[in-house]
C-alpha cells in the first residue's frame, strides 16, 4: 500500500515556546499584535538584506529561548531553514547560536517540516528541547527569485508578496496546558504543471489538497476548529476552496479552512493576492494561531504549509514547478 | 551543560540496502570497483546539467530501491539534498519517486545529516524504511559556486573537483548482517574565518575535529577501524592531522584516519587537492565503504561528513565560511 506519510506521536510534545519578529512593513497586518518584536528597519542595521535577514533569525531565536526562561547551552538542536541559496542567513545565525543545527529545505514549507522533524526527534526521547522555525526577508528573496528590487517591475493579480519575518519554536516533552503535536503528514512533491512564478498560489494548491486529503483520511471523525494553509495566498486559497469542494469530503470534518498568505496583509491592494515565504506561515502559526491555542479558543487545528521547490534556473531551463505540503496537527487539552 | 549533540540508538537501524553511480571521470578512482553504475555521459543523456543531476538521482534512489528487493511504495520518507540553488535536482527527483520527501542541506555533510535524520526517525518506530543520500553534479555546482565551465579558468593546488555521483542507501529496523547505526554525533556551525571559496579544506577542518572530538569524548574506549572524513582534500585532511596530533588524544581510540576526498580521484594531479561535492562522500561511504562493512572487514567505523556552508553571494559580500561536520558511527556485528 502507497504510504501517506500520517504519523501520531505518542508522546505528544508540547510547543513549550516560541518567538515571532518582522519587519515594518508587515505592521499592517491584522495578526500584529501577535508579533513579538516589530523591526523599524527592513535590514535590521545591516549593510545587505542577508545579513538583516541572518540577525532576525538569530534574535528571533534568542527570543524564543528566553521566552521560554530557557538558555541556549539548553538547545539539543537547531532544526531551521529559508529561501536564500544554501540558505545561507540561516547558517550564519546558526554560527551565532552555536548549538547543534542541521539546516531543513522544503522552501515556505520548512516552518512544519521542521517541527516535524522536531516532533519525531522529541518522540525518541534522545532529545529534550529542539528549536524549529523559518524566516524570510523581502528584499533578500524577491531579488534571488525575480527581479533586482531597484527597477519596481509590476506584478499581475496572483504575485505575492515576501513577507519580512521569522517564527521559531522550541519543542519538549509533553505539557500540560501548552499545544501540543498530535500527528503529522509528510507530503509527496506534486507538480500540476504550473510554470508561472509569479502565480505560485496555483501551483502550490494541489499539493496542499493532496496532504490535507491524507492526513483527513487516516483521522476520520476527528473535529478540527480549522484547517490553516501556509502561503497560498487569494489566488491559490480560491483553488484550493474549489478542489475541496468538488471533492466533497471535508465539510463534515471541519468547521472552515483559512489560509495565512490570504490572511496576512488584510485587504491592501499593494499586496495583491497576499503574503507568501518561509515566514508567513511561521509568524502566523508560531505567533498569533499558537497564541490563540494557548489560550484556549482552538483546540484542534491543522496546519498546511506549502511550498514551491523551483529556483530561477529551473524556470529558465524550462522546468514546471514542483510544490509540496507538510501539514502538522496541532491540539490544547 | 553545553549539548554535544552525541546519541545513540538503542533499536541499531540497519542500512539495508545502497546504490551509488558517478559519472565517467570517476572512472580513475580507485573506489571505482564499488560504485554500481558508472555513466559514460556526464550529463545522463539530459539537456542541461541540473537535469542530468536530477536524473542520476533518480536512477541511483530506484537503484537502492530494487537492489534491497523493494518497491518505491515501501519507502515511507526520502531525506535527501544537493548543492544546486533550492535543491532542485533532488525536489525534481523526489517529483518522479513519489515517496513521502524532506530535504535536507548540511551541504557536502547532507550524505550524513540524512542519515542521521533516518536514524531518529526509525527510532521511534514509526517508520520502517527510510531513504537516505546525497549527490553532486561536477558541472551544475562548479558554475554555480565558481566560474563558467567554459572558461577553463585555473585553479590553485588547494582547489578541489566537485565528483559527479550520488549515494543513497535505504535504513530499516536491525538486521543482523547488515551494518547498523550505533551513534551520531551532530555538529555545530565553526567558522576558523577562512574565506578563500577555492581552499574549502582548510575551512572545514576545524569543523571536522570539533565534532571527531565530541563523538571521541563521549564515546571513550572504544576502538575503531578508523574516522573517515567527507571531503577534506589532501590539504583540508593534513590541516585535520595536524589538529589532531597537537590535540593527543585521538592514537589510542582509532588506528587510522582517512579522507574520501583525499583518497577519492587517488594521485592524479588534475584533481588538485582531491574530491569534493556531497556525492563524494555519499559514493564512498555508501558503496566502498558499506560494502567492507558488509563483508566484514572492518567492525567499526566513524564517518564525518563536512560541509561549506557559504554562497556566491556571501562570500562576495565578505563573509567568511562557515563549516559544520556531522559523525555517524557505523558497526557490523
């Protein structure tokens, strides 16, 4: 039989802290009083985008640590990544923190494929405290994937725009009155042939129906309050709303689905069909949803994030792009 | 305490099966004997590079696949990455496998981060065959980390030659008569702040014995066939033996140290200071190597991957080069 890639973790570890940070733009956000730390500067005082992506990802992991009233010598490992070439901000905050890191690629998607990983490295009992996130930085990936940011070029209806921030998490052994992991679903690349960059919301959405349809059919009968995708964004949300209800499956097993890209800039029109990157999904489940798991108003939610496997060379050669979801189940007894 | 990030897993998964192919320079190496496939086309009948990469993947996944008497639906997870931007002839691979996908980039140290992540994962129990590797393509990586291939552009005797090959083996529950995972040792970011991209040896070598030096410490007395680095080069490897002589203590744990990219193209002087690439280590380990462990000519071994973890653009930016090397201990009983 085909696996589904839905496993339940017994030990149900617990999200015992997390830290969000973004950038000044992203103030407009309907989820900002959930943010941690809002940066007045883009670059965060440094001299290029990288480098400023690469300081918001080390304080946002100190703040995670310290929240938590934890030090970093109690980190057993750093699980993290993002989308710059060999994830390069990622590694320089790693030198900083100085624990033990392995760097995840599933492009927007790593902020669950690391509390994934995290959840089974917890289940093992080797580990204590495994912090997990991702981050993104506007400028810093929208000049990699697209165009030099000086020339302002336009974008259609369906681009998305970067979100500036970071969500990380540290995750233990299970605690009573903190969210906790029930179960996870790895995802399988998809690719619907979609080829254009600037609509990653179509090509990402039949990856996330995929995984959603997995792990809702290895946990019939389980109510959740809502399913929450990653960076779909208006556009690809509109896709998947669609595919959901062509399938006829889901109405009875959830109350309503949501979507964080779709969610994060509210209405502005500058944003066009919402946010996308490693931190939107972060910041939004790392922050306002965990939160709100916190305090009681969900109790059982499934968190979808997506993500866009291409670079701007397999666009150039030709190439579709290749999508993949990971989703996390997340419950508050 | 300050983790050291050292574990052992008490189930001993067994890696039970590997495949591994190299392109047709690597015909000279003395490994050569050991590799499963060897293609006479450095591209693998592909239009571009990064497809030829993405295919050689492909085949050598299919190949560890079938050697071990599976099928691809028996794999629950592939845990796999590359040195391109984004990975993508690893996502473009795990597109046509189908599998349950995570990547994973520790960039040359990703052959055993993967295997490392395999090890906790089959730990818990949850899964049973998971799928582990990495690869390189000479020409994809060395235009984009270097110069354009067709500029024959020389380069000094610290240079290494990123191998063209890939290396993937499948971990499942004990078995005996098949090498198994004892412990691992996962390493932290070192920064010596070299940044010379063209002398990645010297870099990487203090990386290397900071985490020799953990996994040692923790696992005192016992005694090993030797330590094998990924892909020091013969410059990297003498800065290590050095390191480690001045350090004393490693002569009564190990008889030897070796270097699979010291030993990988043998002396021919085109290959300046040796191999280099994640599949230079991922080919070695996971064919010569295993095959020895298999026929029980070494009982215990510790393999210490290495990894640059710089870019193009943050070593343009004048950054140094950060390094991390992950250890995992292999036994035969």
């Amino acid at each position: 039989m085909k696996k589904t890639g839905t496993y339940q973790f017994a030990s149900k570890p617990s999200i015992v802290s997390t830290a969000v940070s973004v950038g000044p733009l992203e103030k407009v956000s309907p989820f900002h009083p959930h943010f941690d730390f809002i940066y007045e500067d883009e670059r965060i005082g440094q001299e290029t985008n990288e480098k400023g992506h690469s300081q918001l990802i080390e304080d946002t992991c100190n703040m995670a640590v310290t929240k938590g009233g934890f030090q970093l010598q109690d980190i057993d490992l750093l699980l993290a990544g993002d989308l710059v070439n060999e994830m390069t901000p990622t590694n320089f905050a790693a030198r900083q923190l100085a624990t033990p890191f392995m760097g995840m690629f599933s492009a927007c998607a790593t902020s669950v494929s690391s509390l994934i990983t995290a959840s089974f490295f917890l289940e093992t009992k080797l580990m204590d405290k495994v912090m997990f996130g991702a981050a993104s930085q506007h400028n810093a990936v929208e000049r990699q994937f697209r165009y030099p940011i000086e020339y302002g070029a336009q974008k259609p209806p369906t681009g998305q725009w970067t979100v500036t921030g970071g969500g990380y998490g540290i995750l233990s052994h299970h605690q009573t009155g903190k969210p906790y992991v029930h179960s996870a679903t790895i995802g399988q690349v998809m690719d619907c042939e979609c080829t254009d960059p600037l609509d990653m919301g179509s090509a990402m959405a039949p990856a996330a129906f995929d995984t959603i349809q997995k792990h809702l059919a290895q946990n019939k009968g389980t109510s959740y309050d809502f399913v929450m995708t990653g960076d779909l964004g208006k556009n690809g949300f509109s896709i998947l709303q669609e595919l959901i209800k062509s399938s006829g499956v889901s109405s009875y097993l959830v109350d309503n689905y949501r979507d964080a890209g779709a969610e994060f800039y509210g209405n502005e029109e500058k944003f066009l069909s919402g946010a996308s990157g490693a931190g939107c999904s972060a910041t939004v489940y790392y922050g306002p949803i965990y939160a709100e798991l916190l305090a009681g108003k969900w109790k059982k939610i499934l968190l979808v994030a997506t993500g866009a496997l291409l670079s701007p060379l397999s666009f150039q050669q030709g190439e579709t792009i290749p999508c993949i979801a990971h989703a996390v189940e997340l419950s508050m007894e």
